[in-house]
C-alpha cells in the first residue's frame, strides 16, 4: 500500500470518507513527516499539531455521525503561506516587521479552508511580504529545495511547494503576483495555478501589490489543485475585486482532461519565451511537452507577443509602485514592531527606525524604487509608461487567444538555482519571473505543471499554461491532459523520484 | 541611461521613512542603478496613444446593502499594539518640540 504521505489528495479524501482511516490518523502521519524533515528543509514558519489534530478529529466526528463531508477535502492536511491572516497562529509574511503578530481576523481563504473541513497544520516560508523568488529573503533563513538540499525552492512561495514536493502535506496555499506560485512549483516539480485575477478572494491577503497579488493552490497533481481552487475560489463581497461569478468548472475540465483527448484544442506556443536565455535541459524539456500535447491532438502553432519582452521592466516598476504605497502601512503605531520609542523621538523617527529595523533588503529596495518611480518628474517615464505596456500586453493576451485556446511556455528560464547564487544580484534574480510575469499584469489564468527532468542536471522543469480569464478551466483539462501522458510515458509521476529526504536530514 | 546618485538615495529613503544606514546607501545606489537601467526600457515602446491600465480587471464601483456589519472589537484592534493607554493606541510624540 502506497504510504499516506505519497497519496494525493483526493485519495486521502475519498479514504478519510468512506471512513476507511481517519483524518486524525492522516493527520498525524503528515505531522511526523514534517517533524522528520522539516529541521533539513525549513518549510514551515509555524506548526500547530494540536490544532491540526482537533480540526481532523471534528472531520471524523461529523463522519461518524453520518454527516457528509464538509467539501470533497475535509480532512485532507495543508500549509498555509503566512501571508493570509489566522486568528489562532501567527502570521509573519517571512519579515521581522510582523514577528510574533497574532491576526485579529481570519482572511476569506482561511475561513472558507476551515469551514471545508480541511486542516490547516500550519504557516509556510515566503520571501518577507511576497518579493522574492527563492525565499532567501525571509528574515527566518532560507528554505531548501527538496531535490537538492543545496538550492533554492523558488520563492516566494518556496515554503508551500517545498512543503508539497516532500510529502509534508498534500496540499498548500500560495499567492501569485509576478510568478510566487507557479516558479517555486516548476522548480519543485509540483502543480501550482495563478487563477483570473479576482477568482479567489484577496481578503487578509497581506497586500503587496494590489492589482497582482492573486492567492491559488499548490499540490502534487493537477486534479488536487483543481480541488482545492474550488474551495478558496468565488465571489467574496469583502474583496472589492473580487469577480462576481461562478467559479471556472476546474475539477471537471482537470477529470475531463485527464482522458487524454487534447484533439481540437489550438495551443500556442510563444515566440518571445524560448531560445537563447534558456538553459538548454529546460528548452528540451520544454519541447518534449509540446511534442507531447501534439501527440494528444492538439494543433500547435507558434504564437507572437511583441510586448512580452517589456513585461518584466513593466513589473517591476508598478509592483515596487503598489509596494511602496501598501507598505506604508507598516509603521510600528498600531501592530507589528516598533523602534527607538525612547520617550524622546517624535513619531516620525520612530517610524523610520522601525522601517529600518523591520524590513529586509529587498523590501526596501522596492519601496525606494517604488518611491522613486511615483515621484514626480518621473511618473510618466516609468510609472505612467508601465501602465501603457500593460494594456499592450492585455492586447497581445487578447490578439493570441483570438487564434488559440491556450499558450504555453516554460514557466521559468531555468531549474532551481543554488541558494545564494542571485542574492546579490537583484536583477538576475527578476529574470525568474521572465514568462510568468504577462499573465499577472492582464489578470488571466495561468499554471505552471511538471514537465520532467531538465537533462543537464536532473532538476525539475514546469510548463506554463496560460488560459484567459475566467477560462482558468482550459488551462486545468491541457495540463490533466499532459500530466496523464507526461506519467504513462514515465512510468508514474514525476514528484514520486523526489530524493527520500529522511536519508538526506541524517 | 538614467543614473541615480547617493543623495537621491537618502532623498528616497527619507520619503519612504527607511532610516537607511551609510553602507546600505552605497549598496542600494548601484543597485538601484543596475535597476532603473533595465526597467527604463518600458520607454522603448511607442505608446503615445495608448491608454494607461492601472487594472486588469475592470474596476466598478461595489455596493452593499445598507446593513450593519460587526467589525473589530475595541480589544481586538487593540490587540496587536505596541502600547496602549485608556483603550487606544499610545504613539510617540508627532510635533518637533517637546
């Protein structure tokens, strides 16, 4: 019998419903894994097994007395990113600013994972307050890539995929706005989806990018992630942006796609996002899965978007904008740290020292930058004209989708890089979120699935799936459809030849 | 090729309130530097005409009934403070003088 901790969701919840084993016993076998490993990957931020156990154990309860289960996952474990807020653990988006901070409120995502049934066994590593794609810049340390202790798990949401990708749990939280969730999936070798912006809720989301920042799921297989996005998925009145609609029929098209019949579907693959700049294994890698999405007769043509190539300098002058503005917010007067409250300095100082002491290097990189291109003089030259390559990046999104249901690309340029090796190197660092960036700037859906080994040096490679909005369920039945072949060709997938990391945390 | 020099460095940092350290000046002007070089290629584009998207999603106005709603208790938005006097935020000094 394959061991709890390797099964999927689904299987676990379709076991923990027949009442064939217990949520607490599942429970409790994930809790001894991340007790295991966790000291070698730092995943988790914060743990609460007692907690986690009380919440299974209602889950068995309500079974026992024949209720049905609360979602299609109740009792199913996860890990949270700390970026959502939790009345009952800490939340500390990976920065000192919020160390020790208890949430007066649950965010949307948080409540509705809780009124699932599902298990909340506690908070994952970011990047501190989301800017980051390694994870490094966590005021608490780093977290390690399950593949190789050595390198990073992508950021900023390494912990949650780390967490994933070594069978801690079966199922995490990320949040997505320039790559946060389908970079460090892609580098772990697990399924992580940016849904249409505003398809899940961005209540007690800490806001780091407003117009960006969209909040998804992490698992092993596509159809886990389907089940999860809809759990966290729909309208929330609490979320000004949020899309009053129906959510996209995404465990449908993950079951339908899962068939294998891909005939009729147009996939585009972007010309902008392949050739030199790519490590040669991701490039093959890359072009083993379009060879494979063929062979499941889908019609592959190559796809222009010009404004593509000027996504990343897009990004990265409206998020440090949106960053530096959101960010105001911290400033030691009402929760979180304070600093030199020495009796004498007035609050200005105060406030000042605490931003200093609080923040990490990257932040306040942003926040300068982001200072720097509102400030006026240079609003339309940077601000003003990232905004208009935006709008020509919706159109590019627009014109391709006009040809083809959906486009694909490798999700990042290369495998997981060895941790330090960009850190200082701001810039070489963004390059990870050269392809995954259009999607966040015109808000459409977008996933990032396994795609095999890179052949130059056994690390994972992730296919980028990129769908319009609110048609995040094409982008699901493409990547079931892959996945399906993708195990068949391999003989099983793909995360299951993860290193056993119990020999590795000896 | 815009260029940024160290005083306009602590020109940003005291606007964004960061009480920045000399060595962090010296580090963050050439990184900001290498940074600006490369994002100013938004101007590469010819967008005269085109219209600026602060938003993916269209933005409406989003009413709710005139109901309402329980917020924060006083002690929960207290809870999180660094200090408190007589149930409410205690915060240094906001004027110059003492």
């Amino acid at each position: 019998m394959t061991r709890l901790t390797r099964c999927s969701a689904a299987e676990l919840a379709a076991r923990i419903h027949a009442q064939d084993i217990t949520a607490v016993e599942v429970t409790r076998t994930h809790l001894d894994r991340i007790a295991a490993v966790d000291p070698a990957l730092h995943a988790f931020l914060h743990l609460d097994g007692p907690a986690a156990l009380a919440a299974a154990a209602a889950v068995d309860d309500g079974l026992r007395r024949g209720d049905p289960p609360a979602s299609p996952l109740a009792g199913v474990p996860l890990a949270l990113k700390d970026v959502f807020t939790t009345v009952d653990m800490p939340t500390t988006c990976g920065s000192r600013m919020l160390q020790g901070w208890w949430p007066p409120y649950d965010a949307t995502v948080t409540r509705k994972l809780r009124a699932a049934g599902v298990v909340i066994v506690g908070k994952t590593n970011m990047d501190e307050f989301a800017m980051g794609s390694s994870t490094e810049n966590s005021a608490y340390g780093p977290t390690r890539n399950p593949w190789d202790l050595d390198r990073v798990p992508g950021g900023s949401g390494g912990g949650s995929a780390a967490a994933v990708a070594a069978f801690e749990v079966p199922l995490a939280i990320g949040t997505d706005t320039g790559g946060s969730i389908r970079q460090p999936s892609a580098v772990t070798g697990t399924v992580g989806v940016k849904p249409t912006y505003g398809g899940v809720s961005r209540y007690g989301l800490v806001a780091f990018s407003s117009s960006l920042d969209q909040g998804g799921p992490v698992a092993r297989t596509v159809l886990d992630a389907a089940l999860l996005h809809e759990v966290i998925g729909g309208y929330d009145p609490l979320d000004s942006t949020s899309i009053d609609a129906p959510v996209p029929p995404v465990v449908q098209a993950a079951r339908a796609g899962a068939t294998g019949d891909l005939t009729g579907i147009r996939v585009g693959v972007v010309s902008q996002f392949r050739g030199d700049g790519y490590q040669p294994g991701v490039r093959r890698a890359f072009e083993v899965a379009v060879s494979r999405l063929r062979e499941l007769g889908a019609d592959i043509v190559e796809v222009s978007c010009p404004s593509f190539d000027h996504a990343l300098p897009a990004y990265y002058l409206i998020a440090p904008s949106e960053c530096s503005s959101n960010l105001a917010r911290f400033d030691g007067m009402r929760y979180g740290l304070r600093v030199g409250d020495d009796g004498g300095r007035s609050a200005e100082e105060v406030m000042s020292l605490t931003r200093e002491a609080g923040f990490g290097p990257e932040v306040k990189r942003r926040i300068m930058l982001g200072t720097y291109a509102l400030s006026a003089g240079y609003y339309d030259a940077y601000y003003g004209q990232a905004q208009k390559v935006r709008t020509l990046i919706i159109r590019d999104f627009a014109a391709a989708f006009d040809q083809v249901d959906v486009l694909v690309s490798p999700t990042t340029p290369t495998t997981a890089f060895r941790i330090g090796e960009r850190v200082d190197d701001p810039m070489a660092m963004y390059l990870s979120d050269l392809c995954t960036i259009p999607a966040n700037l015109a808000g459409n859906a977008a996933l990032s699935v396994p795609a095999g080994l890179s052949d130059d040096d056994g690390l994972p490679v992730g296919l980028q799936v990129m769908a319009p909005a609110l048609a995040d369920d094409r982008a699901y039945r493409v990547a079931a459809a892959y996945e399906a072949a993708r195990d068949d060709a391999d003989g099983g997938p793909l995360v299951q030849r993860v290193p056993d990391l119990e020999v590795a945390a000896r | 090729m815009p260029t940024i020099s160290r005083d306009e460095v602590a020109h940003l940092a005291r606007l964004a309130r960061l009480a920045v350290t000399e060595e962090e000046l010296d580090l963050f002007a050439g990184q900001l530097e290498v940074i600006l070089t490369s994002v100013a290629r938004v101007g590469e584009v010819a967008a005269a005409d085109i219209p600026p998207t602060s938003h993916a999603v269209g933005l409406t106005d989003v009413f709710r009934a005139d109901v309402p709603r329980p917020g924060l208790t006083q002690q929960q938005a207290l809870s999180g403070a660094y200090a408190t006097e007589d149930g409410r935020f205690r915060v240094p000094r906001i004027l110059d003088e003492s």
